[in-house]
C-alpha cells in the first residue's frame, strides 16, 4: 500500500475532518477524499463514518489506525537506515516515558551524542504500552520503562532507582494536609500506585490526575499543590524556594528498566551505552 495514503489516512484520524486534512497536507480536499476512497476500495472496508457535521472511525478504521502507525514508523526508519548507512556506523532508536528523559535519559542521550559521533540517534517520548508495542515489532532497538515488560526473546535490565518525593507550593505541610485539598495524583505505574495506597489508604479523592510528572510540576508552579514528583527534577525547585519538602512524607521508590532484543544487530552497542548510566 501507497504510505502516502497512510499518511492522509492518519491526518484524517487526527483532525476529524477532511479539510483542515487537506490544509495540513498542502493538498486540494478533492485529494484527500481521493485517496481515503482509493485505501477504502483497496481494503474493500470502510473506514470513516461520515456525516454533516464530523468524521468518525468505523470499527475497521480504528483497528486500521494501529497498524498505519506502525507502518508508517517501520517505513520511517527502513528509509534512515539505508540513507544514513554511509556516512554512520550504527543508528540506534530509543524510547522513554517521558519523565524519564527528565531525569536521565536526556543526558544519557546526550552523552552518547557527544562521544560517538558516528553513532545515529533516534529518540522519541512514547506511553508504556506504547514502547512495548514498539520493542514487539521491532521498531526500535531499547526501550525504558518503570515496569518490567513480559517479552520473549528480550532482556531486561534494571539501570535505574528513581525516588519520589512528595514536595508541595506551601510550606511547613504534613503528609495527610499535602495529599487532601489540591493534590495532584501523578499516574506513575502500577509499582507506585501499591506503594502510594499502602500509605495513604483514607485520602480524599485528588481533583487532577495527570500522567506526567513534567504537567504536575508545571501546575503547581503556576497554580499551587502537591504532587510527588523525582527528587532529581525537584532538587533545584526546592533550593530556589519555589518548591518544599512535605514534613515527614515518606519517599516512594521506584525503578527504571531497560528492554531490548537478545538477538538484535544492536546487542552489544547497547550493553556498551547502557554503562554510561552507571
């Protein structure tokens, strides 16, 4: 199948509407709707739900969707991998959840960039399912996470212990007053989320859940709150005063692991990388 197709189809899905598609493709709508027709006709399926007022996805075009992404990322990186292979020794592909590149990978990445300049370097931020998915399909060669993913045939190494500190805008806050009114629930994981009911088991409901620790920072920097958050992302909040350590709240650990194939063509460039982090 064309990818350029894919690429209208997924434009589609995203906008919900076939001429704001059209403007972000630089092409006419009859275009757009052209080809949305000529992937339907190939597929003999139907793929938008069309009416006056929205587009939607058909149960076909859903399942679609998934697997235009995965194309389309395998098609991306087939392409850098032949056009780059002359100038470069290697190419790696990385993804992170995001608050991990806040925390280390970020400089891990750019370490590796300043020392191995003939290494090719592909990062991205992704979900935890999401770098799952990708790790199964191969799309990229590691990726890191805070749970321990069930792969066949992958190894998966712990290379990080990451604590959480509950930190608030007020000071001189106990534990029970940080987590009542304007607690912001960070969706760290399974791992913390036992961790975090085992110790505070009669807390109110938190008004914001978010699912990123960069947002919860971001908001109770401009808005006030609570929220455990990486001790190495605080650090420089708390000296400036911006920020304060909950009394007496009790640190959450967690850590970050690392996946990759056993047998990919990458194994040994990335035991050798994953010492820097050490």
């Amino acid at each position: 199948m064309d990818t350029l197709l894919l690429k209208t189809f997924l434009e589609v899905t995203r906008t919900r509407n076939f001429g704001k598609a059209s403007d972000n493709l630089c092409v006419a709508p009859s275009t757009v709707s052209a080809r949305i027709k000529q992937m339907e006709q190939q597929l003999g399926l139907s793929l938008f739900i069309r009416s006056h007022h929205e587009i939607g996805l058909t149960p076909e075009g859903e399942r679609m969707e998934r697997h235009a992404r995965f194309i389309i990322d395998a098609w991306e990186r087939a392409y850098e991998d032949i056009a780059l292979n002359a100038s470069l020794n290697k190419r790696l592909v990385i993804a992170g959840v995001s608050s991990l590149w806040d925390i280390f990978l970020q400089e891990w990445l750019s370490n590796i960039y300043s020392q191995m300049p003939n290494v090719g370097l592909r990062a991205e931020e992704s979900t935890p399912l999401r770098v799952v998915e990708k790790l199964d399909r191969g799309l990229i060669d590691i990726g890191f996470m805070y749970e321990q993913p069930k792969l066949a045939d992958f190894r998966v190494e712990e290379v990080k212990s990451v604590k959480l500190q509950l930190v608030s805008s007020c000071g001189n806050q106990l534990p029970d007053e940080a987590v009542a009114k304007g607690y912001v629930r960070v969706e760290w994981g399974t791992a913390f989320n036992r961790q975090h009911e085992k110790l505070f088991p009669q807390r109110p409901l938190a008004p914001v859940r978010v699912n990123s620790g960069r947002i919860a920072l971001e908001l109770m920097l401009s808005c006030g709150g609570a929220a455990y958050l990486p001790e190495a992302v605080v650090v420089s909040f708390i000296k400036e005063g911006r920020l304060y350590p909950v009394t007496d709240a009790p640190l959450i650990e967690m850590r970050a692991y690392a996946a990759y194939s056993l047998h990919g063509e990458h194994y040994d460039l990335i035991r050798q990388l994953l010492k820097l982090l050490h």
